[in-house]
C-alpha cells in the first residue's frame, strides 16, 4: 500500500539540481511580484459575472435529465461496486481493486476531474443521490430541513478531508478492507443523517470530497453564473476570484496543502525511523506529524494575515479575504505528489477490476528528468498562480499606495511555502 498512500514513492533521488530548482522558482517569484506591481495597477478579475457563455445546444446537453440521471447513476454503481468488493472481496490491492477506486480513482482522480468539468462530485456523489432517491420516495423536498448555521461553514468538511487523509497517509493498513470499511461506512451514515436534518445542503458544506471538488473547480475555464445558471468559459482566476469567503475555508485549504506536505515529508528516511522507533508507537507520531504539518501551514498563513491587516490598516478578515490564493498552491502541491500515482495505478486499479491476472502497472510516461521537472513547475506555477490571485485581491481592497507594501507578506508566504515544497521534493 505504500505506493497507493504515498504517490510516486521516495522523491529524494530525482535527477534535478536543488540549486537550479530554487533558483528557478525564487526568479519566477519575484519577476511576477515587480511585475504585476508595475503593471497591474487595478483589479481585473470579475468573479461570477464573468464567462462566456455556451452554445445553447451544449448548454442543454448538459442541463438534461438523461444526463443528470447518468451521471447520478454512474456515481451510485461505483460505490455500489466499491462497497461489493470490500465486503465480499479478497483483501489487498493485489487483488482487489476497492483501494485503488477510492485512493487513486476517487481522491487523485477528483484533480483532473474537477479542473476539466467544474464540480463534478456534486453530481457522482451516491450519498447525495441515495438522499435524493429517499425524499422521492417520501414525497419530500430534498432541500427541505433545518437552516445550517452561519458559522458551520466549510469546518466539517475540514475535519472530514483530516480524517480520510489520516487514513490514507497514517492508518497501520489503509488498503485493508476493514480500515476502508471503517470509515466509508460510519462517514456514510453521518453524512446522510445530515442531509436528513438539513437538506441537501448539508452535502455542499459538509462532505469532504465534494468541498475538495468545488475548490480545484474554481481553477476550471468551465463555470455557471448564478445570476442565470449559464454554463459559461472563464478565466479560472475569475472562477478562483469567485471563491466564498466561508469560515472553514481556510482549515479546508490549509488541511490540503498540509496533508500534501506530510506525504512528502513521511518519505523521508529520518521521520520513517523517528516514528519506528518512536516510544508513542508508530501510529501516535506519525498523528502528531500529521496534524504539526497542518498546524505548520495554518500558523505560517495566521501570521501572513496579521502583517498584512498590520500594514492595510483597513483590512477586517484578512484570512478569508485572501485564502483563495492558497487554492494553486494546493494544486500544484497535489499535481507534484500524485501525478506518476494516478497514471500508473489508475491503469493498474482499473485491470484489476476488470479481472485481470496479475496485471503489471504501466510505466510512467516521462523519464525520471521529466517527472522532476513537472513537479516542480507543478509547484512553481501553483505559488505564480497565487501571487496573481492575491496581487488582484489585494489592489481591489487596498488604498493605491499601500497595495504593493500589503502583498509583501503574502510574497514571504509563498517564499517559505516554496523552499517547504521544493525542500521536501528534492532534499
């Protein structure tokens, strides 16, 4: 299991030089912070009024029942399909593919997924139809239940992305049927029990893979206008522009970037032997690293914040107003760790479930220089990406003259979130 858990395996051999590497990516830092600076002296980005929208054909195709139907049914097989294997399957991912639908397919498999078609999980997502199909068959509204309060946010699908992300990268045997079972099972329940009391609502700022989803989405040219629920292309900074300033976001995203980091950083031959030897035992340290990494993140982006508000003087939820901009670093964190994961063993799962002898996964598509170097310009455009967001945030809040100085912290940010990620791929 520990190539399912742990992306390409062990990333300090790759045949990159560190020094071309950083200095590459500080160079790319710093020419986009003087430049957008010189020459983006006011706010671009529209948001959701932005987009072009689809020919009406397409537009129909894609708003249809039958379509809506498949792809609710498409969602409700897999699990169907997932759960079958898991209880009535061998164990192992040798030989039975539910590991790999849910660790590659489903998690690393949402990445390219939501960047091509938008949200996609909302309309997979079993539990969201099995809840739908309940209400049919009661007679009642599916978007009928109590209000959700204000303050709940995205905090539970905060916790829940913790949670499988403990399984995945801590849990003693994560491939297992019963570790699987575990959870899948228990998140389940919760989470229709929600949508029970609350609505399907519920699932918009409750379920994890669907708030891990509709984050990458936002970095998709595909939206819909919620002034007139037209599908329309966009600019993904307009789409990533339109992000909800909700409370939990920034847990959301800082549990995305450091679940993502420990991944890289449980590689690492000290930490393997620190948590062996640890006399918590193996599973206690590898937890508390887990959660130091997120920790990490969080602490650094508070800190960010709070200069920045220091030096706005004006600003009132730094926090939120620019968590957006951590949305492409998440992504290139995630295209760097997972990438050779979802082209090799989503193959593999897939020869598995279809039952296959032995299927041997495929090779990687580029050499080992290649994968080096995508991951790191994967990282690199990710933190790029980010200075753009925040610089636009930042001259459409901020008085003229103090726009530039407001973004400096946010500059140390991505400095220090850059030397972290190249650190932990190259070192």
């Amino acid at each position: 299991m520990s190539v399912l858990a742990h992306g390409i395996g062990s990333r300090h051999d790759l045949p990159l030089s560190p020094f071309y590497a950083f200095a590459g990516a500080f160079a790319a830092l710093f020419v986009s912070f003087l430049g957008l600076g010189l020459l983006w002296p006011a706010s671009r980005f529209r948001g959701d009024r932005a987009g072009r929208p689809l020919p009406v054909p397409l537009q129909r195709l894609a708003d249809a029942r039958p379509t809506r139907v498949a792809g609710r049914a498409v969602g409700l097989a897999a699990a169907l399909f997932v759960l079958l294997h898991l209880l009535l399957g061998p164990d192992g991912p040798e030989r039975n593919p539910a590991a790999g639908a849910v660790y590659v397919l489903l998690w690393v498999g949402l990445v390219p997924a939501s960047l091509l078609l938008g949200p996609v999980w909302r309309l997979l997502n079993p539990l969201r139809t099995l809840h739908l199909l309940v209400c049919r068959a009661l007679a009642r509204d599916p978007a009928a239940g109590r209000p959700l309060p204000v303050r709940l946010g995205l905090w539970p699908a905060a916790a829940g992305l913790l949670a499988f992300t403990w399984l995945e990268l801590v849990a003693p045997d994560p491939a297992s049927s019963t570790a699987l079972l575990l959870f899948l099972v228990p998140y389940g329940a919760v989470h229709l029990a929600g949508a029970a009391r609350h609505g399907a609502r519920w699932f918009d700022h409750a379920d994890a893979f669907e708030a891990y989803s509709g984050l990458l989405a936002r970095l998709s040219p595909l939206g819909r206008r919620p002034a007139d629920r037209r599908l329309v292309l966009r600019s993904p900074f307009n789409g990533l522009d339109a992000t909800p300033q909700t409370p939990g976001l920034v847990a959301t995203v800082c549990v995305m970037l450091g679940s993502t980091a420990y991944d890289g950083f449980s590689d690492a031959p000290s930490w393997i032997t620190a948590v062996q030897t640890s006399p918590l035992g193996r599973t206690t340290a590898a937890t508390l690293g887990l959660l130091a990494a997120v920790a990490l993140v969080a602490t650094l982006y508070a800190l960010c914040a709070g200069a920045t508000r220091l030096i706005s003087g004006r600003l009132r939820h730094p926090l939120t107003v620019f968590a957006h901009s951590l949305v492409p670093i998440a992504l290139g964190y995630l295209v760097a760790h997972y990438f050779t994961l979802f082209v090799t063993e989503g193959p593999h799962t897939v020869m598995v479930a279809l039952g296959t002898d032995t299927p041997v996964p495929p090779e990687p598509p580029l050499a080992p220089g290649g994968i080096a170097t995508l991951q790191v310009a994967a990282i690199v455009v990710g933190h790029v990406l980010g200075v753009v967001a925040a610089h636009d945030r930042s001259v459409r809040l901020f008085p003229p003259a103090r726009a530039v100085a407001g973004q400096l912290p946010l500059l140390a940010l991505m400095i220090a979130y850059t030397v972290g990620g190249l650190t932990l791929l190259l070192a």
